[in-house]
C-alpha cells in the first residue's frame, strides 16, 4: 500500500509587495540589497484579520476539488504553521470546521519552514499503517504578524501563504521515501523567543536570526537529506527530475543544486515571487509547477525542508 497526492491547490493573500514598495513604507533598503542577497523581488501579505486558517480554506478547498473529493471525505488533518490563529484549538481544528468536516482526526504541526515535510511524512504514516485513508496535509502562515518591521535583516524576507494536499492510500506508487531529522541545539540560530503568561507576552515575540549561520546550516543539510531520500529510494540523485526545496533565498537552492550536481532547470523557484512562506513554501511551489505543466504524471519530484529547530527533511514521491 503506498500512499499518493492526488490533489494540489494554494492561496496568496492580497496584491504582490515589491521591494520599492516595502522601501517607500519606510524600510532602509533596496530593490538591489534583497535581490542581490535573496533573489527576492515579491512577497503576499494578509489583511488583518485574516489568519492562517483562512489562508489554509482557500488552498484546501482548492486541493479537495482537483482530487473531486468532498471535505467530509477527509479522515486526516494536519495543518502545518508556527503562526497559527491562536494558541489553542490547532488551527487544523478551526480548518475542520471552517470546510464543514466532523470526526476526523485533526492536529498542527510545529516544525517552522519543515513544517509541510514533516507533516506529509506523518499522514504518510498513517496511510500506510492502514488507519486513515485520505488526508489533507496544508503549510500555511502568517508570518508577517511576527516580523520586528523595524528589523531590515529579517522583515523583508518572508511572505503569507498556504498550500494544500490531498493524500490517498494507492496500490500505485507515490510516496516512495521519507527522512526527518531535528537538531534542538541549533535552536538559538532561528527563534521566536516569547511566549503568553499570566497576560503578558514574556521574552520577544519577534523573529530572530542569525542569517549566515542559518544560511550555512541550509545549504549542507538540503543536500545531505536528499541523498539520504534518494539512497532510501535506491535511486541516483540524477533520477530526479525536480527538486523543491523550501524556498528561502534563491543562493540556498543554487548552492543545493550544485552540491547534488543537479542542473539548477531542474530545481523549482518561487522565492523571487513568494518571499519565504515557511511551511507554505514547498506546497506553493508544487502547485505552481503542476498547474503550469512543468511537474508531469509519472516524474520524481524531491520535496525538502529545512527551519527552525533545527529541523529538516526530505519526502521523495511520483506525480
Ligand atoms: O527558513 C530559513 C530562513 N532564513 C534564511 O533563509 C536566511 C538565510 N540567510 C540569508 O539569506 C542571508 O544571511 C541574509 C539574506 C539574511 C543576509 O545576507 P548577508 O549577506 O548574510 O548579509 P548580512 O546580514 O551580513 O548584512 C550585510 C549588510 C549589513 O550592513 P553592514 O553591517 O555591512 O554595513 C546589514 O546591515 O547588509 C545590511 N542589511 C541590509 N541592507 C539593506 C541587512 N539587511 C538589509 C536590507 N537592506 N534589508
């Protein structure tokens, strides 16, 4: 029993933000800094208001209709997000309700920008134990709500998004290998350090990072996971037809791709247009590339993680 996509779809929030447009709101940059170090030109944001579970209905009502399932056909929810609507219910929960589901098993998962891979992993695993046969996995945030604004070396990174899928148990091949791995240690590179008590936020409730080292940590850690997926598959990384790594900075998938000797045509790029979206990032990407033709039935695609924790990951699967 394998367990396959068999519906995709994603949701951007609002017109797209240019770089001049973030500079002319009072931000000391420049269209040429964040292309120049990013590869960034756009990002979404939401309205206020609007939140991840909102994001999340658009792109799984979108995915629920290319598998022509209804959502009380579901008997899975994860929702990916470290921006989720409130603390408690997940947002998995209000997603639920908010597509009209009852009675399916429905949970968030908090593993920042590998949020999607480790979700897809996790329904993967229910699927094939035989427990669950339909699951709607979703990546999506709101990460512009926990952006220091006045903090140019982080803010005019990350963008709003989600994306969706479903996955149903098949007898044909989809999912054909998965690696999860997590280095708490690293915790510090990459944080939102605050947290609610008694009222108050305590700590920061802003994004913090270091960015080089993040940037170090990415880069070796997306070629090492792929090659672990490929090994676990039995194929040779040159069997890939497309990679798809969560989309950071444009010099993090360019360095991927030459450490796994990939020619970069092969490599799927929405950053330029998305800005990072976190756990929306891979989802989007995947559902840009199918509907525009590029991803074809019967290829391999390798879909990668990598964020805050440190956590990573990789799921390799046919279309
Ligand atoms: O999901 C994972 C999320 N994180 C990432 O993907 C981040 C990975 N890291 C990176 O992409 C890069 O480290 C950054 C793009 C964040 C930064 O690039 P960098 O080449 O490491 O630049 P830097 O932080 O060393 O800053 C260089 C200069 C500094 O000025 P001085 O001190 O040299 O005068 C910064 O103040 O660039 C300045 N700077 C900016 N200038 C214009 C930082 N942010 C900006 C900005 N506009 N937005």
């Amino acid at each position: 029993m394998y367990s396959r996509i068999t519906g995709i779809g994603s949701f951007l929030p609002g017109e797209p933000v240019s770089n001049g447009d973030l500079a002319r709101r009072g931000i000391e940059t420049s269209d040429e800094w964040i292309v120049s170090r990013t590869g960034i030109r756009f990002r979404h944001l939401a309205e206020n208001g609007e939140n991840a579970s909102d994001l999340a209905l658009q792109a799984s009502r979108r995915a629920l209709a290319k598998a022509g399932l209804e959502a009380s056909d579901i008997d899975l929810i994860i929702v990916a997000t470290s921006t989720p609507d409130f603390i408690f219910p997940s947002t998995a929960c209000l997603l639920q309700s908010k597509l009209g589901n009852q009675g399916a098993t429905a949970f968030d998962v908090q593993a920042v920008c590998s949020g999607f891979v480790y979700g897809l992993t996790i329904a993967e695993k229910f699927i094939r134990s035989g427990s669950h046969r339909r699951a709607l996995v979703v990546g999506a945030e709101v990460f512009s709500r926990i952006l220091d604004w006045s903090d140019r070396g982080t803010c005019v990174l990350f963008g709003d998004g989600a994306g969706a899928v479903v996955l149903e148990a098949s007898e044909k091949p989809g999912i054909l290998a998965t690696a999860l791995h997590a280095d708490g240690a690293h915790h510090g590179i990459l944080s939102v350090p605050g947290s609610i008590c008694g009222g108050q936020v305590t700590g920061d409730p802003f994004l913090r990072m270091d960015g080089q080292a993040v940037f170090k940590f990415a880069v070796r850690v997306l070629a090492e996971v792929a090659n672990e997926c490929c090994q676990a598959a039995g194929i040779a990384p040159s069997e890939i037809d497309w990679l798809i790594p969560h989309q950071a900075n444009v010099r993090i998938l360019e360095a991927t791709a030459k450490r796994m000797k990939l020619p970069i045509d092969k490599v799927i790029v929405t950053v330029d247009r998305h800005g990072n979206t976190s756990a929306a990032s891979v989802p989007l990407a995947l559902d840009e590339a199918v509907r525009d033709g590029r991803i074809r039935a019967g290829q391999k695609v390798m879909l990668e993680g990598v964020g805050g924790g440190f956590t990573w990951g990789a799921v390799l699967l046919e279309i």
